[in-house]
C-alpha cells in the first residue's frame, strides 16, 4: 500500500487531549521531539511520524534493549536499566503500543540515539571512564622519553582486551541504523502503509559513500605527503591531508597550496597533537580559539583531534563546518566508545563525519595484520547499510617498505569498487556540502507525485522503504530525480 494523501500530510492539527491549551503546546512539542532524530535521517512527509511516551521517564540512565540487535543507553519509562551491558538487558521493544496511527514508546528514541552518537555512554561508566583518564594522563606525560617501539608495546598492552567489549560491535557497529529501521517498520505498521517516501542518502542514488583522510603526524610524514599523492592519484582517489599546526613541524603557504593544486583538502588536525586538548574546558577553549584562527588561516572546514581524543558536547566552540574526530567502535583507540553510527550527523552546527574503519597504525602494529581483509570487510558492512566508509591512513606510516603494497592493495580494491558499483567518492567537503543541503530538503506532493523540494534537490533521488514480508527493503526511483509518480514500480537495491 503506498502512503496516501491523508496520511502523508497532516492536514489538521492532531486534538490533544489535554485540558488547556498550555498542556496541548508543550505535547505537541515532545512529539516533534521525539521524533527529530528520525527524521533528521530520512527527510520523511511531514506528519508522517508520531510518537509518544506512554509514562514519565527514568530519573537515572541505564542500558537495555529494542529488540535483539539494537542496546539502548538512555531513560525509559519501564523495565530496569543496568550499568553494565549484559545479556539480560530489558527489552523495551516488547512494551511499544500502536493506538490510531500513533506509536507510543517507552524510551524517547531522539534521546536514545543523541546518547549514542555523542558516545554519553561511555562517559557514564564512572570509576571506569576516570581510570582511562588517568592512564592517559600518564602515558603523555612518559611520552616524550619513550621511542616508537616502546610506545607500540604501551599501546598494545592498553588495547590488549579490546576483543573482550562487547558494546559497540565490532567490527561495525549500526546500532543507530537498527534504531531507526525498527521504528520506521513499527510507524509503518501504525498508520497502515506499505512503503513510505523519503530522501535518498546520497547524491544520484549513490549505494554508499567512501571518503579517504591523510593525517600528517611528523615532519616525515609532511615530506612524504608529495609521493602519497602520486599514489593516490594512481588510482584516482582523492583525499584530505589534516595538518597538526604547531610544534610537529613547520606549515608553509607553499605546501598547502601544493597540496590543493592537485586537487586535495586540507584540515586542521588539533593544535600540537599532545594529547590534552581536551583535558580540561578552560583549556580547551584557549586552544580552541588558536585552533580557529588557523582553520582560517588555512581554509580549512574540517577538523579531526589528535589519536581522537574528543568532547563532542564542547564542538561547539569551533568554527569548523565539519568534524571526523568520532570512531564508529574505538575498541583499539585510546579513548573508547564510539557513535555506533556509520552515518553523517549533526552535532549542534558542526556536521560529524565518523572514521567508520580501522585506522592503519591499529592495523599495522596493534593487531598486527598484513591484509586488506578487515578493511575489506567493514566496507561491505557499512556498504550494507548504505554508510559511510571513512579512512584515516598516515603517510608517516603507510609508505614504509612492508606497508605500502598493503595501502596499494586497498587502493586498487577501492578502484574496482568505483567501477563495478554506484558508489560516491568524495573528499570531506562535499560531504559536507551534500548533507547539510539535504538536511533542508523537504519531500510534498505534487499532484499524484512526491516531488523533493530545497536547494540542490536537482542532485538528490526519491527513495522508499518499502515492507515487504515484515522486512524493511530500500528502494529508489526508477528513474534518477527528485520526483516520482507514487504507482509507479521501482527499483530493489537488495
């Protein structure tokens, strides 16, 4: 059944059942609110969803269920919250009720996935979080008298029972992704409807979107940027160079300008790369002001922080566009977490773009892999669910005899990938550019046809997601655009 007019569109104000109009107001708020994230995803009618809470929430945080493939970490009005991620966590899936066209909850999903993507999980793990403080604390303080040998060794030791998390999955994790397609199918089923519009992702129907970033970490690293780019132009991929500004090495305005001329980007990585941007907010904000003036400077957007140390609920001190600080799983990182998303999203103003795969040093010395196999593997997972494939790969390391035909060989992987399938190649930027013009665009009918209406919509596709035997299946438009008529067939991408 296709999504008609009458439910498509809300043409009247939904009756509140509250007694004064103070009470009806603030309702109608929770349920924009409630359903934000959601929508935010998929550019959906307006009306379309409608949620609500059925009780007031938890005062206290806690994780547990929504179904089997999906932990939650947040409030609820029901069932127990535990610290500790466990097997016989609640399942709030089990108290979701549908009541004419409205789906009430036990959780406020836009909460739920807020505390993912910010990772406020894992700064709730208490002594656990302050013990990885400390540690951290300890080993730059070390760092200077240490050599990068012994600095591997302290790094597999810190790293050393990463395979025993269980939470976010390895070695992608699409928690946010399972969220959101359980509530689409459950809306689905509420309002009685088959298939329902909505924006596809990327631009001309892409599947999916790769992205690859150098991050500069050494003088080395800066002299060997040149021959990185020979290599990457071999294979026709371009990338973001992120530049530490001070105290690694000198910047001149001659290598930034050799690196745009050749059709690369460049971002501002951190401000010296020691570990303590984040250490303390008074700090921070100093720091933060510097590290503006030379995104300025430089013209640079986007901004990643040393080893991906990262306090996204102060992004909003910077003037960066767009951000690529936040892991999707940092089992193997110095500071755990991750946004278990491998979607862009935003964070206030700034657009984060997550590192969705294994970085090169966790590769090459942590896990100590000589393959392209894991690589290989996060890309058809994040492929899958129509992500985001995102690489962080240092020319301080991959150029090293034993690891560049290892980085050649994902290049060439990467190369058949472009030519066999529809998948965007992008630098940083135009992801940026694309989602933030998505994130405006509208979709509304137009006679018997959905059309996309917003500024870029000439580059964006008409989409569904369709039901089909209680499994949730995108699809696209037959034809690619930003209108389509609401009978006719289209196309599967499963």
């Amino acid at each position: 059944m296709v999504l008609d007019e009458g439910i498509g569109v809300q043409q009247q104000p939904e009756r509140c059942l509250e007694a004064d109009s103070g009470s009806c107001e603030s309702a109608l708020k929770t349920a924009d609110t409630l359903s934000r994230a959601l929508n935010d995803r998929y550019r959906f009618p307006k009306g379309f969803l409608n949620f609500a809470l059925d009780g007031n929430l938890s005062t206290e945080k806690g994780y547990f269920r929504f179904g089997s493939n999906a932990i939650c970490y947040g409030r609820s009005t029901r069932g127990k919250r535990k610290p500790e991620v466990g097997s016989d966590l609640y399942d709030a899936l089990n108290d979701v009720t549908v009541n004419d066209g409205k789906l009430t909850l036990p959780f406020d999903p836009s909460e739920v996935i807020d505390n993912l993507r910010l990772e406020r999980y894992a700064s709730g793990c208490g002594a656990r979080y302050s013990f990885e403080n400390i540690l951290r604390k300890l080993y730059y303080l070390v760092r200077p008298l240490t050599n990068p040998r012994v600095r591997r060794q302290v790094k597999r030791f810190r790293a050393s029972n990463w395979n025993k998390l269980p939470f976010p999955q390895w070695p992608v994790d699409t928690t946010v992704e399972n969220i959101c397609q359980r509530l689409l199918r459950l809306s689905m089923a509420a309002k009685g409807v088959d298939r329902v519009p909505f924006v596809w992702f990327w631009p001309q129907g892409a599947q999916g979107c790769v992205v690859m970033t150098h991050d500069v970490e050494t003088e080395a690293g800066r002299d060997a940027c040149a021959a990185l780019m020979d290599l990457d132009d071999e294979y026709g991929i371009k990338a973001s160079f992120n530049i530490v500004p001070e105290e690694r090495y000198t910047v001149s305005s001659a290598f930034l300008a050799a690196v745009r001329s050749r059709g690369f980007e460049i971002g501002i990585q951190d401000l010296n790369h020691d570990g303590w941007l984040f250490d303390g907010r008074k700090e921070f904000l100093r720091r933060a002001k510097i590290i503006n003036r030379y995104a300025s400077d430089y013209g640079a957007e986007g901004f990643r922080a040393g080893a991906l140390y990262r306090n996204p609920e102060w992004y909003h001190a910077f003037s960066f566009s767009f951000d690529m600080s936040i892991p999707n799983v940092a089992h193997l990182d110095p500071q755990r977490g991750g946004c278990c998303t491998v979607m862009p999203y935003f964070i206030g103003d700034i657009l984060e773009l997550p590192v969705t795969t294994t970085q090169d040093y966790m590769l090459f010395h942590l896990l100590n892999h000589r393959s392209i196999a894991l690589w290989k593997n996060q890309i058809d997972l994040i492929l899958k669910s129509n992500g985001l494939a995102s690489f962080i790969v240092h020319p301080d390391y991959v150029l090293e005899p034993d690891t560049r035909s290892i980085y050649q060989e994902l290049l060439n992987n990467l190369r058949r990938l472009r030519q066999e399938t529809n998948v965007w190649f992008a630098l940083p930027a135009k992801v940026n550019r694309w989602w933030r013009a998505r994130s405006q665009m509208r979709i509304v009918r137009d006679g018997d046809s959905w059309r996309i209406v917003g500024q870029g919509a000439h580059r964006a596709v008409l989409a569904y997601a369709n039901n089909v035997d209680g499994k949730l299946v995108y699809q696209l438009a037959p034809t690619p655009g930003n209108s389509c008529a609401a009978d006719d067939d289209i196309i599967s991408l499963e």
